[in-house]
C-alpha cells in the first residue's frame, strides 16, 4: 500500500519529543503532556539539554544515547536548532518524525532553504514526515495525540486532514461540544514531504475512518489527487472546503502554509471529476463530514420531517427542496397511523408537526419509528426534541412553585433513557439529522450526539446536512470510471503543427486549426481557404450557397465583433462584395474562409486550458455572447471519459439549453460527449498545443458544429 | 403614528391573563410566570373560575369583577372557551389583547369561521389583539415578557418579528448562548388584526430598537409592506428570512398559520424594492440583525482582517472577497508600525496574522487599535481572541505540573478587564465582527458579546455578517425614492383595449400590442400589418428592405419557435416567396405583420406580470432563447421610479450583457430606465391588463427596441 508508512508514522510503539520541558506554559511541553495524557501506551522519551528529567520521565541530552531508535520523532524546538537534532534521529534509527517548528516555507527564501535543507537530511536517511509548520496528528484508534490541546470526548469515524493547523487542534473543545469526534487527524504544514494526497489514501484504506474532511488551501499534484481520490470516492465519502481562490485568501494562504493559491474553477472541476463533495465553510466540513462518518448511507432523496414547531419544519421543506431533496406527501395510510398520536387538526402529510407539544416520546420514538418504517421516505429530518434543557430553561420561574422538588429531581424526571430513541436512524437503516436550539445542556442533544447522529442548531444546517447525503449517494452511484481508450496522432494533426512550429506561429489560424480538430473526429463546417477573390467565388460554388466569409489571419482575434465575418451570403454577387468588405475592413489582404452556413440560436464553448498547476484540463459551457458575460464553464482535468462528458454537460447553468427547448431538437448527447472526450485527448497526443479554444460550438440542430476555432502552441522550450 | 396602539399593547401598566393557574406545568401559567417574575411593574390580575388566588395574587372569575379595566388581557385558554371571555373583556374596557390561544385558521375552514367570530367581537369593541396561535411578545424596555419561556440576559437593541412563535420564545436560551439580545419581540401567530407589517412600523419608530429581524412565511399585503418599509430602511435596517417559496414549505406554512405561500422571486423583488435584507436562514436572521443593531454604521468596503491562525484567516479573506468586499493591502506605514509587534516574517499585509501567539492583548488591542485608527479599514474582522476558554481546556493536562494553582486561579490570571478592548468598535466608529471558536466559557467571547460585539463561531460567519453590514451602507446610501410622477391614458390605448374588450378577446395580436407600448413611449419597430399579399409587399417597399415577415394572430404564441417569422427579407421576390410560406405553415389565412429589421445580438425582456397577492409587477431579465433556460428574471411591484429601473438592471445575472461588450456597446441605461418605468405604470392607467411580455426587448446597438410583445387582458368581471 502507497501509504504505508503513515500506518507506522500514525501507530508508533516508541516517540521520543524535542522541545518539551517542565514549563507547562511551553508549546513543546503541551505537545508532550497530550501524548502522554491522552492515552499513548508505548515509550516515551524526552529530548532535552540540561533537564534529567522532563514530565516525570527520564530525560536525554543527545538522540545517540537513547535505548532505542524511536519508531517516532517529533520536534518542537526553533527552526535554527531543528536540522542537527533531525538529523541526529536519522543517524539513531528513527525513520517517521512529526515537525511541529515553524518558519520554513512560509517565510519566504530563507525559510525555503532550511525546508529543502530538511528534505535533503530526511532523504539522506530515508526518513518521511509531517510538517513543518503544523499542529501535529491524532489517532484515536491508539489513542495517541501530538497536539497542543487535550482530547476530549469519544472516538469517532471522521478522518480530518487540513492544511490549517487550528481545524485539527484547536477546534477540539469547539468540535466536543457539537459532539463531533475524529477517528484519525492530520495537520499537514507546509507538505514539504507528506502531503494531503498521502493522508487521504491512507484515510482511503483505514477501516477506522468511514468519511474524509479535508481543509484545503492549494493540492500540490492536482493529477495524483485525482487518481488517488477517484479510487476512494465511491466507496467512502470524501469532502472537502477549498480556500484560496481569492486574491486576498491567497496572500493568507501564501504566508502561512507557503502554498500557490489556485484557482476556484479548477478546483470545482477537480472535486467534480474526483466525486469529492465540495462545501464553502469549516462548520460545513466538520457537520457534514460527521453525517458521512455515522449515518446510514441513503438510498433515494425522499425526505420525512418531524417536528413540533411551524417554523422550522418549514424551513426544513425549504431548505430540503432548495438542495434537491424531495418531500412526498405521506400515502393516506400512513397519516392514518400518525395522526390519533397527534393533536386534532395537526397536520401529518409531510412535515409532520405536532405543534407545541412536551409528550416527546410519541414524537421522536413512535413517529419515528412509522416513518422510517413506512417505505416512503429514504432520510428523516427532525426539530425539536428537547427535555432537561428545557427544565433547566424554565425552572427559575416555576422553582418557587415545587418547593420539594429540586432542579436535579426536574431533570431527572425528565431524563428517561434514550438510547433507542437516539438508535433509530440505524435500527431503520434510514439517516437521521437533529435540528435543535438546545445544546448538550439537554438530554435529547447529547444522547443523539453520542450515537452518532449529527444534531444541528437551526433547522437549515439540519436539511443542509441531509442534503449533503444524497450528494454522497450521487456519487457513489456514478457511471464507473471507464478506461481511456487510446487515440493516435493523426499524420495530417502532426503536419499542420510541425508546419506551423517551423513558421515560429504561437497560434493555428481558424483554417488549420478547425483541420487538426477535424483529424480527431470534431465536426466543423466545410470550408476551404482562398486566398483571393476568384478562388474565394470559386469556394463558395463549390459548398454551395449560402456560405459565410471570414478572415482567416491568426493575428486577428474576435473577428465578429469587428465585422470581419459576414454570414449568409447567398449569392455570387454578394460574395464578391462580402470579399471585397472584408479586405476593406482589415486594411491590408487577408485570406478569406468559405464556409458552409451553419445555423443555429444555440451557442455553446469547448476547449482546453492550461495551467501551470493543473496541466491540460477541459473546458464546457456556455458560448457566443454569453460567454464572458455569466462565466458559465465548468472544467476538469483532460483527458475525460464518456462519463465526465456527460457530467460537465449536466453541471452548466444553462444546461437546459441542451435540452429540446422552444421548438430546437434536445442536442444529441452522445455525439456531444464523444466530441468533449476526444478534445481532451488532443493534448495528450500532442503536447505542444497549450489551449485550443472552440467557441462557438454551434448546435445546428441537435448537431454540435465547431463553427470557430483557435489553437495556441506553447511557447518553444528555452523561451518562456 | 399609525402603530401608536400597538404602543400602548406593549406597555400596559396592567395585565389580565386568563389561562393560568396553581400548576406550573400548564403552560397558561408559565406565560403568567414570566410577566411576574421577568420584571413587569404594573398591576397583574388572573382570572380564574375557581382559584381564590393564582401565583399569589387575588384570582377573578369574571372579567367585570376586575378593579380596573386592564391595558391588556392573555388568553391561554381552549379555543371553544375564547370567545365569551375575550368579549367580557371588551365589555369591561378593556382595547388589547394577546391571544395564544391556538386552534382557528390553522386548523382549516372550522377555525376560519372562529377567527372570523374573534375579529368581529374586537371590532365591535374596539378592541386589537396580537394572535391568535402565537406565543406573544416580550419588551425589554418595561421588562415585559408574555412568552413562555424566561428572558435571560441584558437588554438588546435588536427587534424581532416572527410568524413562528419559536423564533421569539424557544429561541431565547439558544440566543443568550450567542449573546444575541432583543429589544422587542413579538410572535404575530395568525395575523387576525394585528400583521408584521404593523409591528414592523412600530418597531421602525422605537427608540430602543436599532435593526428590525423578520421570520416571514407569507406577506398579506405586499404593497402595504412596501409602503412601511421603503420609509424605514434608509435610517434603520430591517433584515428578513422568507420561508414558503418551496411548495413543501409551503404545506408547512400554510398548516401552522394559516398563510398563504407566496412566490420566492417575488419575495426577492419586493425585498430589494424596500430596502430589506434577505438572507437565507435563522442564523443570519439572528445574527446579521444583532450586528447590524450594535455596530457602528460601515462607511465603506474596505475590511481589515486580524488573525492569529491562518486558515480561519483565509477563510475569512475568502468570504469577504465573495461577498463584495475588499481587503487593501495596507500602507508601508501601517504594516511598518504592526511589524515590529509580530513574529518575524509574520505577514502585517491584510490579513495581519500572528501566528499561534498568546499575548491577546497585542492582537486584540494594539493591533485592532493601529488598523482602526489607519483610515485603511472601513470594518476589521478579527478571529483567534481567547483566554479562559483556552485555560480550561489545557487545564486538565497542565493540572499536575501546577499543584498550587487551581483551574480558577488560572482563568483568573488570564483574566484581564477586557472592557475597554471590547468597545474599540465604538470608540473608533469602526464596526467589527469577531471569529472564535471559544463560547462564552471564555472571557473574550463573553465580553465581546456582553459589550454588543458580535461573536460568530466560524471564520465564515463573521465575514459574511460583515458583508451585511456592507449590503446595509448600500440600501441606507441609495437614491431616494423620487415620486411617482403622472401618467394619462392615451387615447389609441383606450381605443385598442377597448375594441379587443367588445370582441371579447383575451390577448392582444402582436401588431395591437405594440401600438399600445408605443402610445406610451416605449419604441418599437416601424411595422404594418397586411392581410394579403400585395398589402404585405406593399409594406415592405414603403419601410423599406430588410423587412421581416411574422404571422399576427392573437392565437399563436411561440411564432419563432414554429416557423411563422421569417428575418432578413432584402427584396420583393423574397418577401413574395415569405409571406406565402407563412399562410402555408399556418394552415390558415392569417395577417401578416411586416416589420423594419432590427438586428442585435443581445436579448432582453421586459413585462407585466400578475399576482393575486402582489398585484401587478414589473419584470425584466435575459431574452429570447435565455428566458426559460437560466431565469434570469427579476420583479418589482409596479410601479417604479427610475432608481427601481436601474436597480433591476444591475441585479440580474447577465448584467454584463448590458456593458460596453465584445465590440458591442453599452445599453442606453437611461433609455432602459425609462422604458422600464413607463412599461410599469401602463396597468395603473389600463387596469383591464393583466399582463405584458416584451420578448426580446432587443438590443439594436445601444438603443432596446420592444420586437415582439403580447398583452394579456383580464378577464371580464363576473367570470374567474
């Protein structure tokens, strides 16, 4: 397994520490304190100059004299100190090593240099490791925790790995008390070796870990996240929250993980293509995360509410419906069943809502249990269970009133047992969220936290929640991967590039490059190339009328919009004028394209990008006009299977343009998705083009047209 | 003042409930319990059939035994009992009322026809009255609370509105956990008399209150809250959540309060149109309304960010720039006096992040201090403030190393006095909003709150809360409303609905239709209509070539869609060989509208639409092929003035298209203005319209001329 060594790094029988002491004010010795009071049950060695003894165990001045090679080294010390002690462990033995220290990378050249100073020491001895400039790592399964705060709570299935140290540590009292717990957690630092992309294979293969959250701010090796996510995906959740798409975020994330902010788009595309379920905020990527980890996975988007209050059970509905949930309304035999358990007049169709009512069980037992067992729905959303919370909110006014009776007795009473209630989402194989005002304060919120089902404090983060996993049912049910079929150079593709190389030519001009498409199977329209006016009359017989007419020079960009391209032309005598104003128009002679008039209202865009992280991806979307004007594109990492293809054609905002729309046939689907595949095969085939650009691409019909067309090269190697 | 009994309703010096008694458990008593014990002053009378005494006070059986008529009777008693009881009130003087009771409109036609007995009693004597089905309302200003649950906390400034009665009553403990505070708060429950439009203009004249929050699921008179609101959000911010625009939410709304549901994008406009902030869940509601009711007033959008954890710090960097704000690279001067109080390499650029750093004050106090003071910042996001939260939780693991200080000397230590660091917003006038993981366990989160900073617990929250604040500088910053200036019939408008009237018809044809837009201004393209071929070729020599060609029949709709338009005529041969393909697509003699060729590539709408709750409105959006596949429509109520007009235009997705624009130039904006102005005020003159549908208004260069267009008539009165 590609990971393995995280297993060792993550479940070491012997870590020795630098930087702790006896302060307890001191980061090292905090770090120290969590692995020793948190449950670590192997050998730990403190590393110290003067001290004896550090927390109560035998201290070490220098590496060399410890009793064994540590299985794991961590170190919390100032970067100036930090290489010979490195590299002192390396000498004794030790191959995994936690470095906690920070100003390396994201302090600019300095830092830069000690960071591959480190790399190199650890690859002298073949050392992997954490950091630097992180928070350390937790893993229940063992119980050990390198962090600078106490573990609190239980052990839980979410496996977190977050470029930001603060969303792995210290969130820990933050996380308890919304009762979300990791099974495995990694700060990753700066990456200078292990990164993002190893933990989450790990996390792939953990049996402890039913759900990946991941923090991101920049993936180092966007095509190794693809592959390796893709493979986990459809079998474990994986969610992610990228930040850096904006310029100031990526001067934040510039200085402190040392990383190159890329570009929101992409990163859509990727998380898309990888079936990594994107959210906008850390609250989304702990909750949402948590739900994967503990529920049921859902079967369908039918959802069921219960709740006893109008409000919320109508922003649930909203809520549900806005994120592609569906609320049936309950078959009449159901209602029945629920309704002599409700009070007159209260209505059970879907949301159920009990109103104002403190007989709890009928709601979050037999309702629920009518629901989950009814067939009807395939996830339950419920608001308002609550009970010691609410006596302890009441009982300053009603104390006076139950002089024998004290807030604990309140509580008590009200405190029946609820661990089926809080069992039900998996005695029913149904998932369950919880929307409540009250927090661990009351009964109901803590028991549901402690079994594992996600209890949300408005009724929206519950509907959203539950949204998230029917999301995860999409892609686990996505069309597999298919293997990418080979494509071949075509000989004419090679000339027509090799041609243009030779010219020195950075771009194809629309002719050549509507050629190399057509070598791979890319409708264009039939045109010829003339290069006066009686070749230009001759070419337009020939295709027929009516023709458009061009220029066709690779200096000239957006030739529409400066009436460099006439269209309809439908005869001879209109031809010669439309050559005529052309050559006007640019001022100096230029060849003239002939094309078979295409027709078409709907205009759509294909390409390929580049960029310097990414390489080659693929770009669909809206085209023509419309293009810049609402940035309607969506992208993945070229090449792309049939299914890809079809997903990005689903994914566009106007993608109800493709559909049969007002009298214009649906786009047919397969061709569309066959001409998207083989584009982003293109690169791969010839590496020396860096974008090609078809917009628009045309739907003459249900047909896709590429009625223009641009190549760019890259720029020859040695320039720049 | 229109509201002044509402006033009075909130401020009673004497109250009567009926519905409460000896058990604390009865929820009749808890409502009586919290105006005993939260701090009413006045005179407080139960009645009670056969008590002699209820929570200590002399208990009355009937209403005309009460000493005094009181300012305000509570009914908490069974439906079927209201009734007589509320009627011995008004006998006894009494003008306002609560009812909570639940079980009217509700609960179908049988609880209608209650409510319609309910009002009718109040109005006979006068009387108004809050419910029913509510859960009444709390005045902090008197220290007055109806609801059944215990006020906690301090005074807010914040007022709170709601058609959910859990939103002003459960909430309450929830929101004290967040140091989110009312001033007022008042559950409307059914609307029998008194609305949220009511409560909105008393609360838009109180003292006490500084931003208004509304928990909305239907708005009965839309035109009425316009009116209200439109005065009171340029000086005093009102943020409001809409439930109800889903069909399932709207099952929910309909069942608890009896309201109908309203359409989402009609919310939308009427929302923008007043100046109300919408946002999308009780959480924003709760939180953007408490910011926006203590922060200074933002002057501009230019946000500092203050960090001690650089993932919270991008993320809130991240948010800002999504929301619309800026975040300025500050001066050499500013970064040059934050420098030397950091880490080396600490980036002092914006965001300002220390690094995991202890010493607060630096951050929280200094630093804020420098960026306020900078004239760099118009608002400062801070995240990482913490003290005593973060002792406690490293507590139990540094315990054992400081056996002589206990977890309260501690929290004492790091216990400084914050107060002067929690009123930089105010001492500076720059409004600030706060990240923190911590709660109100720690001294930080706690002072902020107490001190009406808000504290948001995510990166996100706060900076979108930020952003808020920015959304209300815009609203409080627009043009002023002008006033609606005149417009009369024009006579061959009158003569064109009238003639279509006599014929019974329903929609004016094409030809009609644009006659009457163009009676008021709005230009079309110089057409004529033809019944037979020669008229048609006659026409079209006399507007002269290019003409197009369109089938005019009030029966056909989608005419492009069907072949029934032919573009691009140049000649008489072809217009001959148009206008026969027309009559034969048709299957009928049908007119022929021939029209002067107006080409653009950009496709507009513009239209009437017709609501049986909101009346006429006023749409506008993206055109022709577009229309149904983005909807990218907005509305406001008709009419507008011209700064509605240019609002609508900037607020639709494919703004853009409107710009100067890929070698197409920009819309004539006060052209587009006044079109859309005159186009709203034509159903004022001609209220027999029903609807009005430009499509495409077409960009001919800059200049948007009405292409095609259809009115729809009402229908005759006495049918429908």
């Amino acid at each position: 397994m590609a990971a393995s060594f995280l297993h060792t790094l993550m479940n070491p029988e012997s870590i020795a520490i630098v930087g702790a002491s006896n302060n307890p004010m001191k980061m090292g010795t905090m770090h120290a304190l969590s692995i020793i009071k948190d449950g670590f049950k192997g050998n730990f060695y403190p590393v110290h100059p003067t001290e004896k003894t550090v927390l109560g165990f035998p201290a070490y001045a220098d590496p060399k004299d410890l009793p064994e090679a540590p299985d794991l080294a961590i170190f919390v010390l100032p970067s100036r100190h930090l290489l010979p002690l490195f590299e002192a462990f390396g000498k004794r033995g030790t191959r995994h090593a936690i470095v906690i220290t920070a100003g390396f990378k994201e302090i600019g050249t300095e830092g830069a240099d000690l960071e591959q100073q480190l790399k190199d020491v650890a690859h002298q001895y073949g050392m992997r490791f954490i950091g630097p400039n992180c928070m350390g790592m937790i893993n229940r399964a063992v119980e050990l925790n390198t962090t600078v705060m106490p573990l609190t709570g239980q052990a839980g299935r979410l496996g977190m790995i977050s470029q930001s140290g603060t969303y792995v540590a210290q969130t820990i009292v933050h996380l308890q008390k919304r009762g979300i717990y990791f099974s495995k957690a990694v700060s990753v630092g700066n990456e200078a070796d292990v990164n993002i992309i190893d933990v989450l294979e790990y996390f792939g293969e953990d049996p402890h870990t039913s759900a990946v959250s991941m923090y991101i701010e920049t993936i180092r090796d966007p095509r190794r996240f693809l592959d390796v996510a893709r493979k986990i995906t459809p079998r474990k959740p994986v969610i992610a929250q990228y930040v850096g798409g904006s310029e100031a975020g990526g001067r934040a994330g510039l200085s402190h993980t040392g990383a190159m902010a890329g570009k929101n788009y992409l990163y859509d595309g990727l998380f898309q293509q990888a079936g990594v379920i994107r959210v906008e905020s850390i609250e989304d990527l702990y909750a949402h995360g948590w739900a994967l980890s503990t529920q049921p996975p859902i079967r369908g988007n039918r959802i069921g509410i219960i709740t006893n209050s109008g409000g919320p059970g109508s922003a649930i509905a909203d809520t549900c419906e806005a994120n592609g949930c569906v609320m049936p309304v309950f078959s009449e035999s159901l209602q029945a069943k629920i309704k002599p358990l409700m009070p007159v007049h209260a209505p059970a169709g879907n949301p159920v809502d009990l109103t104002f009512s403190m007989d709890m069980a009928i709601m979050t037992d037999t309702i629920v249990d009518l629901v989950m067992q009814s067939g009807e729905v395939d996830g339950v959303v419920i608001h308002g269970a609550m009970s010691t919370g609410f006596m302890k909110a009441v009982f300053p006014h009603v104390a006076h009133l139950l002089p024998d009776i004290s807030l604990t007795d309140l509580v008590d009473q009200s405190n029946r047992d609820l661990s089926a209630t809080a069992a039900k989402p998996f005695a029913h194989g149904i998932p369950m969220t919880v929307s409540s005002f009250f927090d661990r304060d009351d009964a109901y919120t803590e028991a549901y936290e402690d079994a594992g089902v996600p209890v949300l404090d408005a009724p929206e983060k519950a509907a959203r929640t539950m949204a998230t996993l029917i999301r995860y049912k999409n892609i686990r049910q996505r069309t597999p991967l298919a293997p990418a079929g080979e494509m071949d150079a075509h000989p004419d593709a090679v000339r027509i590039i090799d041609e243009a190389a030779e010219k020195g030519a950075r771009t194809l001009d629309e002719y050549a490059a509507k050629k190399l498409l057509a070598c791979y199977g890319i409708p264009v329209p039939e045109e010829r190339l003339a290069t006066d006016r009686d070749s230009a009359l001759a070419a337009a017989e020939e295709i027929g009328y009516p023709v458009a007419f061009k220029a066709c020079d690779p200096d000239i960009l957006h030739k529409s919009d400066q009436d460099l391209v006439i269209l309809d032309i439908t005869d001879a005598k209109s031809a010669a004028r439309a050559y005529q104003a052309i050559q006007e128009t640019a001022g100096r002679t230029v060849p003239v394209l002939a094309a078979r008039m295409i027709r078409g209202r709907r205009e759509l865009l294909a390409g390929i990008s580049w960029d310097d992280q990414f390489g080659h991806c693929v770009a669909f979307g809206a085209g023509g006009v419309l293009t810049e004007a609402i940035n309607d594109v969506v992208y993945r990492l070229a090449p792309i299977d049939d299914s890809d293809a079809r997903e990005m054609t689903e994914e566009i905002k106007t993608a109800k343009l493709l559909d049969g729309y007002r009298g214009m046939p649906a786009v047919d689907r397969d061709r569309l998705a066959e001409i998207l595949v083989r584009l982003s095969r293109i690169p791969l085939v010839h590496p020396q083009i860096r974008e090609i650009d078809i917009n628009p691409l045309l739907l003459a019909g249900a047909e896709p047209v590429a009625v223009d067309a641009l190549v760019i090269l890259k720029e020859p190697a040695g320039l720049k």
